[in-house]
C-alpha cells in the first residue's frame, strides 16, 4: 500500500484585488451655485471569470445635491454610473481543474463619493468616487496527503484526559449563580 493519496477537493486557486478611483460628470438642469452633498446608493454588481482575470460588472446611482439661482433653491439630480473591473488573478495552484470554478467577489469598499465640485465652466458637476473589489476562484484541486499505515492508537486521546486534569477545581455554579425560586 502506498504511503500517499491524492484528494480531490475545492479550494481557493487563485485570488486578486482592485481599488479604483473614476470621476463622473454629471449634467444638471440647472446652473449649481454650490455643492451641498454627494452620495452614492444602489450599488449592483456580478463577476465572471474572463481568462485569466475576473470582471465586475455593476451599476450605482450617483445624487448630488446642489443650490442655484444665487443659492435660493436647491435640487438633487441623480445619474446611474455603469462600470466594469477587470481584476487579475494570482494563481496559488496551477495545475486546478477549471471546469467547475466559482467566482466570489466580495467588495472590500462600497462606492462612495471622495469630492463633488463645480466644473470650470460652471455648468456641470465632477464627482470623484472610489470602490474596491477582492475576487477569488474557487476550483477542484489535488491535495496529496501522507498515510499514518500503523493507524490510530489509544495514545492519541491522551490529550483529553490532561485536559480533564485542568477543569477539575472549576465551580460549575461561578457563572450561573444561586437559582431562583
């Protein structure tokens, strides 16, 4: 008999992370004066796995709240932002089977606005946002595990007993104080 085996299991195969940073103009109906809050809501995405990277795709809405007509009114304009990510894999084991792969994208940072400014022209706003990404690939792999031929003993327990040693003086009663009547 062979003193190893090979196991086929799922494990993490490969792994990649990306933090980006964009700007997005935005186009509102009227001439803002000031700014007086940018935030991003209803962020949506998916992740394949293209090749050898994985791609993010997803949507969020971009609000921005501005005053105009010389900061007497304000308004909140709202755009949908679509992007993709592509993140590059680092390969931990290269000889996995790609056939049954899952992709797990988890984000590490939601969209968020970093700044939101009037645009030189003073027409338009510019948003400035950031979001992060980390993706794995999990995939069937081999794992070779050496064989103990000789088999468990009764040795293997002794462990337990030491610990029973320790616990022995414990007042069972230290937590859960005198019962109520």
């Amino acid at each position: 008999m062979a003193d190893y085996r090979e196991i086929i299991t799922k494990a993490v195969v490969a792994k990649g992370r990306k933090f980006t940073q964009s700007t997005h103009t935005i186009s509102p109906k009227q001439r803002p004066a000031s700014i007086l809050g940018g935030w991003i809501i209803n962020h949506k995405y998916d992740a394949q796995k293209i090749g050898k990277t994985v791609e993010v795709e997803g949507t969020y809405d971009i609000n921005v709240w501005y005053s105009y007509d010389e900061n007497t009114k304000t308004e909140v304009v709202t755009e949908k932002v679509d992007y993709v990510d592509v993140i590059k894999l680092k390969y931990k084991d290269q000889n996995f089977l790609d056939d049954e792969s899952v992709v797990l994208a988890k984000v590490m940072q939601q969209p968020n606005c970093l700044e939101v400014t009037i645009s030189p022209n003073g027409n338009k706003v510019v948003v400035q946002a950031e979001r992060e990404f980390l993706a794995e690939v999990v995939g069937e792999t081999k794992v070779v595990v050496n064989i103990n031929s000789e088999g468990f003993s009764d040795d293997d327990d002794d462990w337990v007993e030491d610990l029973d040693e320790e616990f022995e003086d414990l007042n069972p009663e230290f937590l859960a104080g005198e019962p109520e009547e």
